[in-house]
C-alpha cells in the first residue's frame, strides 16, 4: 500500500497545480484581440489567393 500512496500523492499535487494555473490567465487585452482578428483576416486571405491560383491553373489546363 505505501508504494501507491507517493504516486498518487503526487498526481493530486499536480493536479491541483494546473488547475491553479489554468485560472491564472489574464483576460485578452484589445490589443491581441486585435491581433488576432487581423490573423484571421489574412489566413482567409491567403485562403481565396490559392483557390484564385488553382482556377487559374485548372483554366490553364483548360478545366472548366
């Protein structure tokens, strides 16, 4: 019994810790909130550039 009562103490303390941490997050400032909308913006971006460049080439190749 002694060999699973140290491992099982140490999974409740670490437990314990990161569920502590976890609640230490600051909330979003506006700018990162910011940030991140402008990443949003440019992965759509990014997005719509490949498909206009797949048309393009499937138009090349005289698909569709």
């Amino acid at each position: 019994m002694m060999k699973l009562e140290k491992p099982i103490c140490t999974a409740v303390v670490m437990s314990a810790l990161i569920v502590a941490l976890a609640g230490c997050q600051k909330p979003e400032g506006p700018a990162e909130h910011a940030g991140k909308e402008v990443d949003k913006t440019v992965e759509k971006a990014g997005k719509q550039i490949e498909k206009a460049g797949d048309n393009i080439h499937d138009a090349a190749k005289g698909k569709k």
